[in-house]
C-alpha cells in the first residue's frame, strides 16, 4: 500500500482475499480427500480380512498334517498287524496238525485287526486331503484379499500425488486402480 491510498495486489493476494470473501472451497481436494478416507476404511477391511484367512489357511494346514501323521500311525500299526500275521502263517505252515487250528485263529485275527485298521488309515487320509483343500482355498482367498489391499494402497498413493501436483489426471487414475481393488475385494468375498 502506498502513501496516497492507492495499493497493488499480487494474484495470490487476490486469490486469498476471493476465497475469504465468497467461501470458495476446493472442490478437487475435498472430494479427493472423501474418496481417500473411504479408500482407507475399505483397504483396512480387506486387510483384516486377508489376515484371517492366512490364519485359517495355516491352521487348516496344521490340522491336515496331524490328520497325516495319524493316518501315518495307523499304517504303522497296520504293517506291525502284517508282520505278525505272517509269523503266524509262517507257524502255521511249520508247526504239527494239532496246534494248526491255534494259528488259523490267529492269522484270521490279524486279517479282521488289519481291515479295520485299513479304513480308518484311509479315513484320516481323506480327512487330510480335505484340511488341505481348505488350506489352498483359504490361501487362493487371502491372494485375492492381498491383492485388493494393495490396489488400494495404490489408489491413495495417486490420491496424494494427485492433490499435491493438481493433476485430474491422476485423480482419474486413482479412481480406475480404486475400482480394480474394489472388484478383486468382490473376488475375494466370493471365494473366485
């Protein structure tokens, strides 16, 4: 301002006093700024959600590898009965007529003991094959959760860039890898 009342405004000056008068808001930002805090609410959800089914991804694994080794124990237990039927066959093939019938009942027994014990090996051997299905979908599943979180990561990194260089551009380009994250988060919740 100078001495005479006459003064000069730069543009920033002017921009300021414009907005102060008439209340401009910048719409760019505060829709950006909507659409990240959304975003984040969003990429949270889907990271907790790729979280637990990690989590379910390993303990479904766990329970298909106790599930194997019981499986495994039984056709130890299996081959032990085996062996003994043999010994016994073996006698019954060696010992006199009269003590034959003794081994018969035992080489019937361990024929009857094996059986048994060979559908419930197979049996935990399913149950195994099973958990680890569930594993594998639970870990397709958390690809998919991790692959939307970071789409979505993506989307607020442009949201950023977008707002400090002002280009719309990249505000576009937010709002196309936003949606991709938010398909793949629909991916995820239906299991494909």
């Amino acid at each position: 301002m100078s001495d005479h009342g006459f003064h000069v405004h730069g543009p920033h000056d002017h921009e300021l006093e414009h907005a102060a008068q008439h209340g401009a808001k910048d719409s760019f930002a505060g829709r950006t700024a909507v659409i990240t805090a959304v975003l984040a609410t969003v990429g949270a959800l889907f990271s907790y959600m790729g979280g637990a089914t990690q989590a379910n991804a390993g303990l479904f694994k766990n329970n298909a590898a106790i599930k194997k080794t019981e499986a495994s124990n039984q056709w130890n237990y299996y081959q032990a009965k085996s062996s003994k039927q043999n010994m016994a066959e073996l006698a019954l093939a060696l010992v006199a007529e009269d003590k034959k019938p003794q081994y018969q009942q035992e080489v019937d027994r361990y024929k009857s003991e094996k059986a048994e014990i060979k559908l419930g090996a197979e049996k935990l051997e399913a149950e195994s094959t099973a958990w680890d299905r569930q594993s594998d979908a639970q870990m397709h599943q958390h690809h998919r959760w991790a692959q939307a979180t970071t789409a979505l990561q993506i989307s607020i990194a442009l949201a950023a860039i977008a707002l400090l260089t002002r280009r719309k551009w990249l505000g576009y380009g937010m709002l196309v890898v936003a949606s991709l994250g938010i398909v793949l988060g629909g991916l995820a919740a239906v299991h494909i």
